[in-house]
C-alpha cells in the first residue's frame, strides 16, 4: 500500500511540474488517469483482504486440500522424504530431517500472507487429518502468474490424485486468484509429472536443457503453461 501511494503521489507531481502543460490539460490528465489509479488501488485492497483471510480450503470429488498443521510434520518427512518421492523434486532433501516437515509447514503462514503462494495437505476426504502429499501455487503478482508443484506419497502413485489436485489448485489461481498464467515444469525423465500438466490443458512450451543440478546430475526440464482465456473451469468447491 505504501508503495501504491508513492507511486501516486510521483503521479501528481510529475503532473503538476510539467509546465508547458496548461492547467486544463494537467486536469483533463488526471481525470483520464484516476479509472487506472482507482482499479489499481481497488485490486490492492481486494488482495490485502484476501490475503488477511486463513489458508484456503478446497474440496474435490476424492480429496480435500487443506493448510498443513505443524503436526503433519512427521507425515512430510516420511512421505516426501522417501527416496523415490525426493527424486523427483528440484529441493526435497534425502533423508529428510527430523524437525525439517514443521520447519517448512511454519513458513507457510507468511507466504501467504506476502500474497507470495500457497501450500496444501492432500487428503482423502474419508480421512483428513491424514496427508497423502502436497501441492503449493508459488505466485508472481508483478507477472500475474504462479507456478505449480506437487508431490504424492509412494503407495498413493497411479491413482489420478496429483491431476485432481492440480485441477483444483488452477481453477483456484484463475478464479479466486485472477492470475493470468499458470505453470508447471518437470525432470524430462519423470513423464508421469508431466502427464498430470496435460491432462490440465496445459500447452507444452519446450524443454530447458540442463537447467538444474539435482544429486550431482544435470536434468533437463520440460515447461507447460495454461493461460487464464484457455482455462476451462471443472467446478471446484471451497470448503467452509
């Protein structure tokens, strides 16, 4: 907010000072300016008011993603941690360290409250307290895109939870959000990452040779993207 004000206090200056403007034109300016300043300031307070909120809610036909709890801890560490979920992730460390699941779930308050992104538990619904794995939207309102991550423990692979998940979390972004892209990006070597960003809709934009450094080992990354106009919304139900 303080930075919005700024910005339109260097408005009115620079508006005032351009002396070889006369004072009906330095008016006519400002009125054809403040709809821009009045829509720009409008979508400011609506993010504040929605970032003051708690950590969304959401409910799919099989699941319900949820804020984590600092006791999902342990359930972090175990699933993610094993070494088949942790390879196929840029950052998820093997072992995963005791304390490491409760550290990252108390940064996810202030995330989301910087409007930065967000992180949910996977959960069945038949059972909500317990975590099968997790999917986060990092955010960039500069470029009104976020991008998304997810991961399943091993014994819930090949059910179709991380594409009715990631469903979710897109319809989410684009209607709740108003973000205008979202994106995904996968190791070339995991396909079934990939999959669930097609099964999205998401367009295939191309493979970033040797991008990153996972375990000693250059990975080459496959990137997909969906725009806001080619999004078609299934439904998705926020819980209460």
């Amino acid at each position: 907010m303080r930075a919005l004000d700024k910005t339109l206090r260097t408005i009115v200056v620079w508006l005032v000072t351009d002396s070889p403007l006369t004072a009906q034109r330095q008016i006519g300016r400002t009125r054809m300016l403040q709809p821009a300043v009045d829509a720009c300031h409008h979508a400011t307070l609506e993010r504040s008011r929605m970032h003051s909120q708690p950590i969304p809610r959401l409910l799919t036909e099989r699941l319900v993603l949820r804020p984590f709890a600092i006791s999902d801890g342990p359930a972090v560490e175990r699933l993610a941690g094993a070494r088949e979920v942790a390879d196929t992730t840029l950052s998820i460390p093997h072992p995963y360290p005791t304390g490491g699941g409760a550290a990252w779930i108390a940064l996810h308050a202030g995330i989301w409250a910087r409007d930065a992104g967000v992180a949910l538990a996977i959960c069945p619904r038949a059972a909500v307290d317990d975590p099968i794995g997790a999917i986060s939207l990092q955010i960039s309102r500069p470029h009104s895109h976020g991008e998304l991550g997810y991961w399943i423990g091993l014994a819930d692979w090949g059910r179709g939870y991380a594409t009715e998940a990631a469903r979710a979390l897109t319809a989410y972004a684009f209607t709740t959000l108003a973000l205008h892209r979202v994106q995904g990006r996968h190791f070339v070597r995991n396909p079934a990452s990939g999959r669930v960003l097609q099964k999205l809709g998401m367009r295939f934009e191309g493979i970033h040779r040797e991008a990153y450094s996972r375990w000693n080992r250059f990975e080459d990354v496959a990137v997909y993207s969906l725009l806001s106009r080619e999004w078609t919304n299934d439904s998705v139900m926020q819980a209460p």
